[in-house]
C-alpha cells in the first residue's frame, strides 16, 4: 500500500531526484554511531526521502509563497505604447521584500507564534527570483553564516541541534553575549565539562548593508533569531504531538495541513536544501546521533531503547537497530527502481524543475583561471551563469545515448567548455558547488572586453547582447553572433524595438541556438522582448527566450527569460509521454 501511494505520489509529480538514486539508499542504509549499530529510522524526520518527496510536492514553495500571514510583495506599473497601440504593463514580484502581516494577533500563544515562525521562514527562505531557494545575496542571511570559513566545519552540528530542539531534545545550545558585541554560538556537552560542540564568533565578512562598505565584522542577527527561535520551540505545547502545529501522526492531520506551521518541518526542508552531497548528509546524521547519545541525562540514556522515556522515544524516531531495517527497506527500494526506470526513459537533460541547476554563492575565478579567490567576501550570486550552464546542457545532450557532447559544435570551443562536459558526461540529478566552481571557469574571465562582468571579469550582467557575446567566446561561433550583437546595439541607439526588429533578432538567435545543438530538431521563440539597460548601466534587449526540442515525438523545452539584473532557467510545461510506460516497467 505504501509502495503504490509513494509511486502514485511520484508519477504525478515526474519527479527527478536532486541526489543521485543510489545516494539516497546509501545513506539510508548507513551504519551510524560509535558502534555502527544503528541506521537513520526511514520513518523518522532523518530520513533523505522525506524532505526529497516534500520538496518535489511543493510543500514549502506552497507555505514560502501563498501563506495568508505573509505580506507579499508585489508592483503593477504601466509601460509605453506597443506598435499595436495598446497598453502594456510591467509585473514585479519581489519575495525578498516579503513581511509578515503587521496586524495578525499576537496576543494569543497561537497568533505569537505564527508571527515568529513566518518571519524565520522569510529569513530562512529568501527565494529572490521567485523559486524555493534558502539563497540570499546579503552577508547577514543564515545560509551565508553556516558557509562561512570559520563556522562550515561546525554546521554538521549547528543543523542537528536546531532538528533536535525541534524534536523537544534539551540541547545545551547558547547565543553567548558574555563579551560584549561579540556574540558567540556555543554548544556545550553535558557529560564532559571540557567538551565543546560549537564556539563560533557570530560574525562573517563581506559588504556590510546598513554601510554598503566591506566589513570583516557583519553581525549574524538572522542566524541568532533563528537559534533563539528553536530554543522557545523546544518546550512549545502547540508543537508537541497532539498540538495544534505538530506533525501528523494520521492522515487526517497530514490532510489539515496545519504541520506546514511546524518547527519541524522548517528545519528538515531547510536542511535538505541546504546538504546537497551524500558525504556532507553523512556527516551530518553522525552529528545528531553524536549531540542526542551526548545530551540525555543518564536516567534516560538514549542507547538502552527499551526505556520508552522522552528520550528513549525520540531516538527511536530517529535512528533503528540496524537487524530492524530490513522490513522497511522495501519501500525506499521500490522508490528508487522507479526513478531509476524514469532517469533510463529520460530524453532530455531536465525532466523536473528540481533537476535545473540553481544559483548559489561561487567563489570570484582569478584572472588566469588558476583557481579561486578564498575571501568569502568576494563570493557573488551566479544566476547567469547558472542559466548559461542549463542552457549548455540542453544545447550538449545527447537524446538518443542520454550523455553530453561537444564535437558538433566544432573545433572553436574553449578548452574549459570541453573539459567539463568531459567531467560532467552525463546529467547530474544535482548541481553541487563543486560543479559550480567548474563552470565558473567556463563562463569568467573570457578574453572579449565587450563582454560585461560586474567586477574582475566574473558576474556576468544579464541582457540578451552580453549574453550572447560570452556564448561567442565559449563556443567560437563568433561571426554570426558578433553580427546579432551590433544589431542589438544599434537598435538600442535607435531606442525603439518595432516588429521587424524583434522579428530579425528572433531569427538570429533561432539560427545560433539550432547551430549549437546536437538535437536539431528544436523552435526558438522570443517573447516579451524590450529594450532596456543592463544592471551597469548600458542599454542591451531584455527578452524570454523559449526553446523547444522534440525527440521521438516527445517535446521538452525550456525558458531563458533574461531581465534587468537578472538571469533565469525554467521548463516548459509538457505531458510526459513517457509515464505510461515507465509506470508498466515499475
């Protein structure tokens, strides 16, 4: 039954996973403990599938983006005239101005904590292009600090205490005041005086936002709110089993909805958002089974799990006795022989949402492309670069062998662009920061000075004529581009993009994009497209670009909507023609 439900759940979803298949029973089935003797508890709130099936069911998107107690932000502005004559209007949704409702009721327990935790979930989840993403530009946002050089060794344990105290376990956790400004996270043992979890100054480096100046000392208000956060949630009625925003133990109480509101749920979707490799996961999982053996009390020592005390019960929640897995193991195999059929079927590099690479905070490539400056001050928001390298996969992969290649766009590209297809053959079901990294060295520091960065030739600026001078560089196709990028910079001169404008760059692109692809039978369509500036100031075409690629007469296709500052990857909705068949190999 659980089987059919997790399948039904999966083939309406076409889900993709953002860690590789096996990655996810490797972890499942990991020893964990001292004494390897137990594994994470599959229905517990440690387990990857748990957050990997609430991700993909949009559970958090759903909470981030249409909650009642969330003040979104939005703007309607008129523009020009179109050539048809009519009216135009610019629609701007801005999440990262997001609030939470001034005037909800505090003064009940519920109203308190409803306002509380929707502010932590702003915080926690910026999402600034409109998509679930815990990414955040400032140097202050929670995600920033756990990266940070001088904390990232301890976030193992930082995370596992928030999970825990979201689970009600008193962890001895502190924002420590004791010298003054500085502010300190602490976590103490509570069976060895000398022993020290944590002991991380709460402070990172980068430009500071009430000064708009480079500051070694940023103070981490958000990460201190959030830890303070999950301290007064430790002992909260209204998440305690039976409480109005626990999490469902039926499935009446999963059906209300009300456990989207729960402490608990935040941090597991955080968390799985934030962990993306399967060694980092591991570790992670050793972390709390560390923190949880540490902080009992010897009355209730979590190893004898015969005793059903608090402890005893919540460590059963997380972790089983490793002779106890095998009767559960049979529905996460299940799981996975589905994605696995689904990945085989797969005829395009993209089949899910989740699979497109996101953006992330990359480390600023050095000039000779020899490595990658270490000041965390200097990282920058890759977002189109990330679009660029969604677009390369598309423009590589190979539908009929299901890998990438580069031969067919000819002896002119760069030898960076060869080499990470060359590391990267196949599709990823994640982009990791290391695969970040390589792609920085594909995009960055590229010779052509017309090309437009934001500093030291990294960060390249949105508009469809930088853009497209960068894929010229890359790929050594440069006459045909070359001449579409003086187009579009003399009809920026003209200041006026009528149809027979927008008609002749659509073609062009059409051409260039056809050229490049090693699936030829792909449509290229602009729309929305406007003359504009750049995020430096210089005048380029703003514009989505929607390209279709129809393989076995299934289309699959994707959006490259570049706007003001910005860069953005989506897929294009279509019926899966290959879930009927993937649904009679499971």
């Amino acid at each position: 039954m659980i089987s059919k439900l997790l399948l039904n759940l999966v083939m309406l979803q076409s889900i993709l996973a953002r860690i590789n298949v096996e990655d996810i029973k490797t972890v499942s089935e990991t020893s964990v403990g001292e004494k390897q003797d137990v594994v994470i508890n599959l229905k517990g709130p440690l387990n990857l599938l748990r957050g990997y099936i609430g991700h993909q069911s949009g559970y958090m998107y759903n909470k981030r983006f249409y909650s009642s107690e969330i003040d979104t932000d939005y703007a309607l502005t008129k523009r020009e005239l179109s050539s048809r004559n009519e009216q135009e209007y610019d629609f701007t949704r801005t999440p990262v101005n997001d609030r939470v409702y001034k005037d909800l009721d505090t003064k009940t327990p519920e109203g308190k904590y409803l306002s509380t935790y929707h502010a932590q979930l702003i915080k926690m989840f910026p999402s600034i292009d409109g998509d679930l993403s815990i990414e955040a530009g400032r140097p202050n946002a929670l995600t920033n600090f756990l990266r940070a050089e001088h904390v990232k060794k301890d976030t193992k344990y930082i995370l596992a205490a928030l999970l825990l105290l979201s689970e009600g376990v008193d962890i001895k956790i502190a924002v420590d005041h004791t010298e003054g400004d500085k502010k300190k996270l602490v976590i103490k043992s509570k069976t060895c005086k000398e022993k020290v979890f944590v002991d991380v100054e709460m402070h990172t480096a980068g430009i500071d936002p009430v000064t708009n100046k480079y500051s070694d000392k940023i103070n981490q208000k958000e990460a201190a709110e959030i830890v303070n956060f999950y301290i007064r949630c430790r002992d909260n009625p209204l998440l305690k089993r039976g409480g109005e925003f626990a999490m469902p133990a039926t499935k009446e109480e999963f059906e209300s909805g009300r456990f989207l509101n729960s402490a608990a749920f935040l941090i597991q979707t955080y968390i799985y958002e934030f962990i993306d490799t399967e060694e980092d996961y591991k570790n992670f999982v050793e972390a709390a089974h560390e923190l949880l053996v540490d902080q009992v009390t010897e009355k209730e020592n979590s190893e004898q799990t015969k005793k059903k005390g608090k402890k005893g019960r919540i460590f059963d929640e997380l972790f089983l006795a490793k002779d106890a897995f095998d009767e559960n193991k049979k529905y996460i195999e299940s799981f996975c022989g589905f994605l696995k059929a689904k990945n085989e079927n797969a005829r395009f590099p993209f089949c899910n949402d989740s699979q497109l690479p996101r953006y992330t905070r990359v480390p600023r490539c050095k000039l000779d492309k020899s490595g990658f400056e270490k000041d965390q001050a200097l990282y920058y928001s890759n977002c189109v670069e990330t679009a660029l390298l969604g677009l390369f996969c598309c423009l590589a992969y190979n539908p009929e062998k299901g890998e990438y290649q580069t031969s067919h766009m000819g002896e002119g590209i760069s030898k960076e662009l060869k080499q990470f297809f060359e590391d990267y053959p196949k599709p990823t079901e994640t982009t990791d920061f290391e695969m970040h990294k390589q792609w920085s060295k594909v995009v960055a520091c590229l010779k052509n000075d017309k090309i437009d960065y934001k500093k030291e030739k990294n960060e390249l600026i949105a508009g469809v004529g930088n853009i497209f001078l960068a894929i010229a560089e890359i790929t050594g196709q440069k006459e045909g581009i070359l001449k579409l990028a003086e187009y579009i910079e003399n009809a920026c001169k003209c200041r006026k993009l009528d149809d027979e404008k927008k008609a002749y760059i659509t073609d062009k692109i059409a051409s260039i994009i056809k050229s490049l692809s090693l699936n030829k039978n792909v449509k290229v369509l602009c729309y929305n497209m406007i003359h504009g500036k750049r995020s430096s100031g210089k005048s380029d075409i703003l514009a989505e670009i929607k390209i279709t690629y129809t393989f076995n007469r299934v289309c699959n296709g994707v959006s490259l909507n570049i706007s003001h500052g910005h860069g953005h990857l989506s897929l294009l909705p279509f019926l899966d023609a290959n879930s009927a068949q993937i649904k009679e190999r499971c």
